[in-house]
C-alpha cells in the first residue's frame, strides 16, 4: 500500500533535507550574478515568542523571495533585530520591579542596558526556529543587529548629514509626554495600535471673573489639573457672546443657555483684553501684566465647550502657541513624573504636593466649589478617546519640554514626491498614508531614556557651540593613546616550515627555524628607531624565542602574557593550515567567521575579547611608553582591528592585512567608547564619559544625554545595516543594493517603519526607499475578534505546524483572501482547506505512484497527446500566464486560487477522464502517453506551488524527480529550478479552453439533475438534447463525464421523459431508464464494488486476482456472469468458487437484489 508521511513529518524530513545539502545557499549562489531583487527584513524584537501575526508577515515575504529566486533574480536575504527603546526597556523595568527612573540610576545605566540587551535577545532563538520550521529561508548567521556598534555609527553619521542640513533642531514646545517612562513621544507613536484608548473624564464648566466686574467668563474643560496653569482665555473673533442672567450670577459664553435670560450680545473681538482674576495664587511665577487676559484666536470651535477656551500654555499645542505669541511664558508646576511640585500653588499648600496629575482633578475640582466657581461639573462625566503610552499603557500629557526634532515640515513636498513613486498594496492604505505625511509633523527625535542610539551632539557647557559627531574617527581625534603601540608577528617556526598549526598547549615543538632565529636579530636592528621601552610576548616558544632576541638586542625588559598566546585551536592543533579556513569559514558570505570554533577551541571574537583586554590593562598602568607586542597572526589581526575601531565587516574583507612572519607595524589606538569588556560600545554610560574643550571657548563639550526615538533606528536600515557610508556607498549610491523592491509588514508599521524609512531616506540622499508596500491585515479568531491571551483566543502558529503543517496554514492564509484584508481564523473552515487542497494532492500523486510502470523510461517516441491533454495543457498555460502576473504583482491570494482551481480540473477532469487510460489502455503506448502527460502536468503544478508551499512542492519533486531525469535536466530542488516565460496560447486552444468551460457547466448542470432525480452516474442515460453545437471532441468529453450515450442538436419532439432547464443554456435531458439502462449501470457499479476492494487489499495496476461472487438472487447472478468478460478485463479478475488466502471481501445490500458477497483471492 502507498503511503505518505504526514504533512508535518514531510516538512521535518525536507528541512533535514534542505539543511544537510545547503540548498538555501545553493539557491542564492546560482543566481548571484544575476540581475539583484532588493529586501529589507523589518526588524522585530526578539523579546517574546513569534505570534501568528508574524507567521503571515514571515510567509509573504518568504514566498516573494522564493519565487523571484525562481524567476532568475538574486535574491539576498538578511535577517535583523530591532533591539533599543521603550518596548525593551518597559519589559526590563517590569522584571527588575522598578517602578521610575529612579530605580534605573540607582541600579546603574551600564548594568540597566546590559539586562536590556540581555532580554531583547530572550527568544532570538526560538525565532530562528521558528523560522527554519516554517520554510522561512534567511540568514540569521550574518543579522544586523541595531545595538551593533558600528550601525549606532552609521546612524551617527546620518544625524550628522541632518543636523548640518539644519533639519535636526532643539526647540521648546509642547510634546506628548509619558511620565511613567519620564520621555517625550512622537506624534507618529501616537498613530501605534491601541495608543488611543476610551476613558471617562472630568466634564466641568469654570467661571473666570472679569476684573472690577460682577461678570463671569463661562470656559469648559476636561482637565482640572491643568487649570492652575491658567495664564489666558480665548475666544474666537468672529463668534456672538451672550452675557447671561444666572442664578450663578451673569455668564459670558458663546453655548446657549437654556431656561436663562440673555443680557448682552458681542462679537468675540469685542471681548479681546478684557482681564479676569487668577483661579489660584502663583507662587515662584512672574505675574505680568499680559497675563489673565482675554485674547482672540482662530482655534477656538464651537463643535464642543463655551467657545472660550482656557489657556495653559504649558499643557497644550495651541496654548503654548498663543502664549508664545503673546510672551506669555509657561507656568509648569510638574515634575518629570507628572506629580506637582511644592511652592506653586499657594492655596492648596500641603494638600496637592507629589499628587500625580489625574489624582489632583478632585483636589481642584473641590477647591473650586467651595470658591464658587464651578457652573457645573462632573468627575467622570465626559467619555472620549484619550492618548496613552504605546509601552507602558498609562496616559500621557501634552508637555511643554526640550527636546531634538527633525523639521520634516521643511521637507514635507521631497516627501510626497518620493511618496508618489511607490505602489501600496492595498491602495488605500498608501491614500492613509499620504494624508499623514502630507500633514508634516515634525518628528520629536530625541528620548530622555537609557537603552537607545544616544544622540551624536555634543555641546559647549559655557558658549553652546554644538558639534555633531559623524563616526567613531572623529570622535577618537579628540583623544590621544597614553602609550604608542607596535605589533609585531613572530619570526619563521617549525610550523610555518612543516604546515601545521600549533596553539597553546604546544603538542609538537615549535622553535623558531635558523632562518627565523636570522631574521629576529635583524629585525631588533630595525625596530631601534622606536625606541622601544617595554615588550610584552606571548608565551609559546616562537613568539618567547623571537622576543628574548629582540629585548636581548635592544636592553630592555620581555614581559610574557597569556592573553596574547596564538589561538586556542583545539582539536585542529597540529593539523595542517588548511584546516583553519575550513572550520573558521562562513559559507553565507564566503569569508570567515568570527564567531565559529571547533571543539576545545576559541573563536576569533573570543580572542578578540582577551587581547583588547590586554592593550586596555597596558593604558592603565603606563603612560608615555613605546610598547612592542610580539604575538601570532590571529590575535594581530583582532588586536588591530580593535585598535583602528574597524568594523566587522571591514575585517573579513581583510582592511586589516594578515601579518606576514616578522612583520612589524606601528599602530594607533583610537580611544573610543569601550563597555566594561573592553568592547567599543556606544551607548550610554560609555559614551557620555567623553568630553573635550570646546574650541571656541575653552569650555567643556558634553553629549546631550538624549537617545533616539527607536523609530529612527530601524528607519535607518538600509543605509545602516550596510555600514554606509563607511561601506557598499557605491552599491547603494548607483542602486544597486538600494532601493528595496518589495517591503511586507503588518498595517501599524504604516506610521511606523515605513514611515521612518521613507523619512531617513529623503532627508539622507532625497530617494525613496522602496518601491512596493504590502500592508497586512490582522489575523482575528472566528469571530473576527482580536486575538488575546486574556481572551483565551490565541492562535499558536508552532501548535498548527507541529499538528497540521507549515505548508497548510501557510496557504491557508493566502487562500483566505487579499494581503491587506483581516482574516478570520476558522478551525473547521481550515480543516476543510486541508482536506480540500492537501488531501486532494496526495490523492493525485499517489494515483501517480500506482500506476507507475518502468518501461516509460524506456520509450523514446514522442510524447502524443488527446484531446483531453490539450485542453489540460492549455489550462496550465492559461493559469501560468495568470499566475505570474499575480505573483509578480504580489498578488499571492489569486495566484493561490489559480492553483486550487487547477487542482480541481487535475483531479475531477482531466485524471477522472484519463482514469480509463491508466486502467485499461487500448494499449502500452496509449498507457505511457497518458502518464507522460502525467508526470509533466504534476511537475508544472509544483514547481508553481513551490513559493507557496515549499515543504510539500519539495516532497513531491523528490518523490519523481527520478522519473523526470529520464525526459529532462534536473536540479538537486524544485527551489534551484526556474519558473521560465509563459507560452502563448495558439487560436486553437483559447478556442477548446472556452468550448470546455462551457461544457464543464453543462456537466455540472447535468450532475445535479441526476442527484435530484435519484439517476447514479454509473447509469447511463440515453440522449441529451442541446441547441448549441461543440466540436465533436469536447462533446465527446461531455458524453463520458455526464454518461449519456447521444447528444443530439436541437429539441426533442416528445419531451415526456425529458427534463428541461435553460441554465447556462437550453437542454433537454432523458431520464427514462430502460431495462438495457438499467443493466449496464448495475454492472459499472459492481465494477466499482470490486475495485474499491482492490483499493483496499493495495493491490497493483497489473495484479491479477481471484474473484468470487455470491448471490441469492438469480436474475443479478446471471447478470454479472454475462458480463464476466468485461468485469474480468477492468477489475483484473479470474472467476474462482473457493481460494486459500482471502485478500478482501465485503458483503452488502446491492442495489434492490438482496444481498451480495464479494471475495477477492490470491492466485
């Protein structure tokens, strides 16, 4: 019997596969100097465990890349994390159980980040896992990683570009404020999902007394707390205000009043400078003679409130526009906490100290009654959608703060051009899109946090001149080296003449050669010039031996260090050379790999880690000397690169040269900012101990202690994961790595990521950064709810591919409908789509497994085909020209519907009419044909299901990739294969491509009157009547789907026995059954009885077996024994009375002749 693994087994056998034979990097490597398809991954937080939600992203960019790949393109693909800001620092503080910022100083900002980073990467490897189990095809060994040293530097050097341009600017103004995590926001932040939540406020109307006057000015708001804040009033000027006769005494408002008399009407204008007496008494705030005063402004609505609009300039946008305008100054009584500050508030002294603002509401509320000037009000009465911090939940505050901002308003136009260049998908959401940028807020760049890309400014303490740093070199050219530095590899040893490796512990010995001996007294010759003071060695013998000649030489001490020993090689010590390059070797990139180690052995990183600590240890203790360092090629080459701050990257690519033997170099070690393992780290504490005189005035240059909006990092991504501009500034700047083609992110990433991108990108080169958005909707459960834990609705993308398969939700997903459309998980609805696709696949395949002959590789004519074959031929050149417009055009819902619908003409049309052909040919020749248009109709269906659905389209490939090798060049993968250019379609075939669509709804017209009528389809009918003519081919195929034996063109003359239906076209079908009729369908659905259980004995196509009937019925008896010849010849059968081994048999009421028994037995 055939049988398949399961779907999740398949798919842990082809990872197996893909792994061992390297076929993702096969993938790459045979295309790589083809034309480039450009991808940026957006980067997540590895924090927490990967949600379905991530699962959609994930596929949709795998399939695109899978299938460009395919296409002919290379395609690189790098993964990245996001690692910095608030998201982080949020879980980080939860976990320590700090409570503010406080808690952070008093634990350490060093110790702080280190927790953050550590957390960040939690579950970075449940996310490669993740990944790898659902066909995700990326390089997670090579990832950017944002906290990276030199990507904060290529930020730096971005900052750099936009302060010099005069876009990035400190200015004081009112900012969206979290005093949970004491930083501004940004207003992009404030678009995040649920940032707006739906909370009920303070609903109060407060009486403001006109100086000198029995009157009022009637102003409505929903924050008391900010009321102390109170510097003016306005109206707007071309509003009517009525003075009322209260039972509260007389009400200036522009709100009608109900039920009280109107003493006065004005215009708004009118009101302009009129002055009210202060709600409280200011204390440590200059009162001036502009304050408290009535002031015109055309922000005042009358959608909601009296039309007089309380102004605190402090706490909001406008207010503090008015009040700059008018030097009104800003009265702010709150800590960075959001709580009051003692000494402002005169009247509440003792009472409203430390209150957090939302508590105080009351506190002022009550104080305000008590004085009579609350019109009425309500605590809790005022219900609206209010901001809150898009990480820590709590409400926010409008702010008056300093902070660094980008002026995107300067650069709005660049950014709708740039804009316009881009196709979204959905289109819509690019409409969102464009109405949120054409607004050009500023971009509040700068956070008042820890874990983040601290800002490159650095300003005068006395003078305020301000220098922006660019790269760790120009930092590092304000600071000097206490000692200076040169490197030197041994002389000749016994090694380098034998080629083997040698590492501590010296298993051979290893002198240096006479030649080595030689050359080490000429180079202490050499090396006097430095005047060397000190040598420090490693200890094994070449580097002890060529030191003690040298010190020997030049009189001074050799000081031997363990950590400057050659590379600790494990089991390769001894081996030859070669054998280095094949264990410390990345096959992704081609270079080596730092990070890589055989067993008992170190890493380049590790090595790089004990030498810098070394070099740092000799800063300490002496200044002024000139040092010699006498060590082995590896730990040079790391301790140089640390020296000169390269970069990774820069080192693979050997910026450093390999130190010959005996070769010395004088190098200068750039101070930079180190992290307590002597690492170059520049995040704060590290960065912000580096300070200098300022050059204009002598005094001291500090850093503004701000980070970076965590936005910005991974708006930076193109130019920052490449190193720019220190690195690919050709490959980007002629675009060849840049711009990307495709970007596919989750609809919040509107405001978020591809927003900051295309920010980053115009303010750095005026280009835009992508050329193709896919925006995703949301995955809901069945009831189209959002998924949450606390709901207990969640979907665990690991539980379905470990129960279902990968490949199954993966195409389920698609199946659903369009990218940007919400789709509702359903249990059952997804099962069905299993059964549906999946089961009909394997179906379809196992059919291809059972009738498989070898003597097709044997058959050298020329592949014939029916008409039947031509027509499915045509189908596949008609769904591949469809399926590669969609998919090129990321399309992969209607390019998944193509391949279901094709599946369903493979297996209900085209396999069901060729099922005669397989089963009983007329001959070998008809038999080999049709299962070579078998084999290449399968073949053509996976390699276009291959992007979609990688796992399974790769099982299949394996399962008859051998038989393919007979007819045509194979790869090791249906992923190494190409999906080639579609083949137009001749007049032919459009035309059969049409007549069969027709005939398909006919027959499927035809089907359902036979069920309605109790008709079996093993019975056939006599005549079918039609009006419109087919060629005889296709009615030929509509005679054997439908089992009528005559269609005859026009209508019948006695319609009796006739049904009648004029949909999708008039025909009249027979549905008398003779007792002829009657025969030939009981013997088909005997025929069918047999084969059913030759189905289930797994017997083969060629395999002849007994066969015994059993019938009290005599009339079914002769029957089946009139027909025994055909029976014999379908089912492969030899009437038997009796048989020794029973291979199957079954027993059943048949038809309305009783009972019947059936027995199958072996010959």
């Amino acid at each position: 019997m055939i049988r398949f693994p399961t779907i999740p087994e398949i798919e842990k056998l082809i990872i197996r596969f893909w792994k061992s034979q390297k076929i993702f990097l096969k993938s790459l490597e045979q295309n790589k100097n083809k034309k480039r398809f450009n991808w940026y991954e957006g980067p997540p937080y590895a924090n927490a465990a990967p949600h379905v939600g991530h699962f959609l992203t994930r596929i949709y960019k795998d399939t695109t890349m899978r299938f460009f790949t395919m296409r002919g393109y290379y395609v690189p693909r790098v993964a990245g994390w996001d690692t910095h800001g608030l998201p982080i620092e949020v879980v980080t503080e939860k976990e320590l159980g700090f409570k503010n910022k406080k808690d952070i100083y008093d634990y350490g900002i060093e110790n702080f980040n280190l927790k953050c980073k550590e957390l960040v990467m939690k579950y970075k490897n449940v996310w490669e896992e993740t990944d790898e189990r659902m066909g995700f095809w990326i390089d997670h060994r090579n990832a950017y990683v944002t906290y990276d040293p030199f990507y904060i530097e290529s930020t730096w050097w971005i900052l750099s570009e936009i302060y010099k341009k005069g876009l990035l600017v400190q200015e004081y103004r009112i900012f969206p404020y979290c005093p949970r995590c004491e930083t501004i926001l940004s207003k992009a932040e404030l678009g995040m999902p649920d940032a707006y939540k739906k909370v009920k406020d303070p609903d109060v109307y407060v009486m403001f007394k006109v100086k000198n006057k029995d009157e009022y000015l009637l102003a409505w708001t929903t924050t008391p707390w900010t009321l102390p804040g109170n510097l003016a009033l306005a109206v707007n000027p071309d509003f009517d205000y009525y003075l009322y006769e209260t039972d509260k005494g007389k009400i200036w408002t522009h709100q009608k009043l109900e039920g009280f008399k109107i003493l006065k009407t004005v215009k708004g204008k009118e009101l302009e400078g009129l002055k009210y007496e202060p709600l409280f008494k200011i204390e440590k705030f200059e009162i001036k003679d502009n304050h408290y005063k009535v002031y015109l402004a055309d922000f005042v609505k009358e959608e909601e409130g009296t039309g007089i609009v309380h102004i605190a300039p402090a706490f909001g946008e406008d207010d503090f526009k008015l009040g700059e305008k008018n030097k009104l100054g800003v009265l702010n009584y709150l800590d960075a906490q959001g709580r009051f500050i003692s000494g402002y508030l005169k009247d509440l002294e003792g009472e409203i100290e430390g209150k957090y603002f939302k508590e105080a509401d009351e506190l002022i509320f009550n104080y305000l009654n008590e004085k009579g000037l609350i019109f009425k009000g309500d605590l809790k009465g005022y219900e609206h959608d209010y901001p809150h911090c898009w990480r820590c939940k709590n409400p926010l505050i409008y702010f008056a703060n300093k902070a660094w901002v980008i002026k995107i308003s300067k650069i709005k136009d660049k950014l709708i051009e740039a804009h316009k260049k881009v196709r979204w998908i959905p289109e819509e959401t690019g409409n969102r899109f464009y109405e949120w940028i054409k607004e050009g807020v500023d971009w509040n760049l700068s956070r008042t946090r820890f874990w983040g890309i601290p800002l490159p400014l650095w300003i005068c303490e006395r003078c305020g001149y301000t220098e922006s740093i660019s790269s760790v070199e120009e930092l590092a050219k304000h600071f000097k080296a206490n000692n200076e530095y040169i490197l030197m590899r041994h002389e000749e040893a016994l090694s380098n003449k034998k080629n083997f490796l040698s590492s501590y512990p010296e298993e051979k010995f290893n002198p240096l050669t006479r030649k080595g001996v030689l050359e080490a007294k000429r180079k202490a010759n050499s090396l006097k010039k430095f005047k060397i003071d000190l040598i420090f060695s490693s200890p094994l013998t070449r580097c002890k031996q060529t030191a003690e000649i040298i010190a020997e030489r030049l009189k001074v001490p050799v000081i031997f260090d363990h950590r400057l020993r050659e590379i600790d090689l494990g089991e390769l010590n001894g081996k030859a050379y070669e054998e280095f390059d094949k264990v410390y070797y990345d096959e992704f990139t081609g270079k080596r790999d730092l990070n890589k180690k055989p067993i008992n052995a170190e890493s380049l990183n590790e090595v790089r880690k004990r030498v810098i600590d070394f070099l740092l240890d000799l800063e300490k203790i002496y200044k002024g000397k000139n040092i010699l360092i006498v060590s082995h090629g590896a730990p040079l080459w790391m301790l140089e690169a640390e020296m000169q701050a390269i970069n990774d990257k820069d080192l693979l690519d050997f910026k450093i040269k390999p130190y010959k033997l005996g070769e010395f170099r004088k190098v200068e070690f750039k101070i930079v900012p180190r992290n307590s393992e002597g690492l170059i780290d520049l995040h704060k504490p590290f960065v912000d101990n580096f300070s200098w005189l300022c050059p204009k005035c002598k005094g001291l240059m500090k850093r503004t202690p701000e980070i970076a909006d965590i936005w910005f990092d991974s708006g930076c991504v193109p130019f920052a994961s490449n190193y720019y501009p220190k690195r690919n500034k050709k490959e980007i700047d002629k675009k060849i790595i840049f711009p990307a083609d495709f970007l596919a992110e989750a609809i919040d990433q509107t405001r978020g990521w591809f927003y900051t991108l295309l920010a980053v990108s115009v303010l750095v080169k005026n280009e835009v950064p992508y050329k193709n958005i896919i925006c995703m909707g949301l995955v809901l459960d069945a009831q189209g709810k959002k998924m949450s834990k606390s709901i207990g609705n969640v979907i665990d993308p690991q539980e379905i591919m470990e129960k279902e398969g990968a490949d199954v939700l993966r195409t389920y997903l698609f199946y659903l409908n369009e990218a940007g459309d919400n789709k509702l998980f359903k249990e059952d609805e997804f099962k069905t789509f299993k059964n549906e696709f999946y089961n009909l696949l394997f179906n379809i395949l196992k059919f291809y497994k059972f009738y498989y002959d070898p003597s097709i590789r044997s058959y050298k004519s020329n592949k014939e085909m029916t008409t039947i074959d031509i027509w499915f031929n045509a189908r596949f050149k008609e769904t591949y020209q469809n399926y590669l417009k969609y998919m090129e055009n990321f399309n992969y819902h209607k390019a998944f519907r193509l391949l279901f619908d094709l599946l369903g003409d493979f297996s209900r049309w085209w396999l069901r009419r060729s099922r005669e052909r397989f089963q009983n040919p007329k001959d070998k020749k008809e038999f080999i044909n049709a299962y070579l248009n078998f084999q290449d109709f399968l073949y053509e269906f996976i390699k276009m299901l291959a992007p979609l659905s990688p796992f399974v389209s790769e099982y299949i490939y394996q399962e008859i990739k051998e038989d393919l090798q007979i007819r045509r060049y194979t790869k090791e993968s249906i992923h190494l294969e190409k999906l080639g250019e579609p083949i137009k379609l001749s007049l032919k075939e459009k035309l059969l491509l049409t007549e069969v669509e027709k005939i398909k709804k006919l027959a499927s017209t035809i089907h359902r009157l036979r069920k309605e009528n109790n008709l079996k389809i093993r019975i056939p009918l006599r005549s079918l009547y039609l009006k419109t003519k087919y060629s005889p081919e296709v009615l030929e195929l509509l005679k054997e789907e439908t089992n009528i034996l005559e269609v005859i063109y026009g209508e019948p003359k006695e319609k009796e026995d006739y049904l009648y239906v004029n949909e999708p076209e008039e025909l009249w079908l027979n549905v008398k059954i003779d007792e002829e009729l009657g025969k030939i369908g009981l013997v088909r659905e005997f025929i069918r009885l047999v084969q059913d259980l030759r189905q289930k004995a797994n017997l083969l196509p060629k395999e002849t077996v007994g066969l015994k009937i059993e019938t009290q019925n005599k009339a079914l008896a002769n029957l089946l024994r009139s027909e025994l010849k055909t029976i014999s010849q379908i089912t492969k059968t030899k009437l038997l009375n009796k048989g020794k081994t029973i291979l199957a048999e079954k027993e059943e009421d048949f038809e309305n002749f009783g009972k019947l028994k059936v027995t199958l037995f072996k010959i």
